[in-house]
C-alpha cells in the first residue's frame, strides 16, 4: 500500500509517527533504509513509541526499548519492570512492515 508520504520528509527528521489502518506505526529511516513497526508499547499498551535513537524506540513512559528491525524488546522497562511486557492485544515481537521507496518517492508500506 502506498502511503501518502513523500521520502523527502525524512531529509529533516529520522522518525515519523503515522496512522496505518487505523493504528499508530513508527516509521524510522536510519542509514538510507526505512524500517516501520506498531507504535504502542506492548509494556502495560499505555504508551505512543515516538522517541526514536537509531533503530531503536523508547517508550517515553516506561522507558522499555525495542529493535524497530525486527519488533524485538531489548531492554525491559524501567518503571514496573516486573509486569510483563505483553498484553491480551499486544505480543512481542510488535509487527514490523516492509518499507520501500516507489519510483516516485513515496513510501509504500507492507505487511
């Protein structure tokens, strides 16, 4: 699917947050490749993943950690370390997509 965002966007910032079939997605360029995941923390679901160094997102409630490559969680949360990082709707890994630049220098987004 074709998303309604140009490449150019990411010349001025690393990271987008986005609505993708009715859910927030991170997308993250880091490199020259794009990388996109679900954005809601699987740690408690309480929290927008928006804080991006590298590939790496960073819950800003918590502060749990996840590898926006492969969905991964790579470091537990700081705050409630102790609840599990996983919820009824929310499973480890998150779903990542496949992003590639169309010939026209939009983001096409896939499953």
């Amino acid at each position: 699917m074709k998303v309604k965002i140009h490449s150019m966007v990411f010349e001025r910032r690393d990271s987008l947050l986005i609505w993708y079939n009715s859910k927030p997605l991170l997308i993250v360029k880091n490199e020259g490749k794009f990388y996109a995941m679900d954005a809601i923390c699987a740690h408690m679901g309480c929290a927008l993943l928006s804080e991006v160094d590298g590939t790496t997102a960073v819950c800003p409630a918590h502060g749990a950690k996840y590898d926006v490559k492969t969905g991964e969680l790579i470091e537990k949360p700081t705050v409630k370390p102790e609840v599990p990082c996983e919820s009824e709707n929310l499973k480890i890994p998150l779903k990542t997509y496949n992003v590639s630049v169309s010939a026209d220098g939009f983001l096409e987004i896939n499953p």
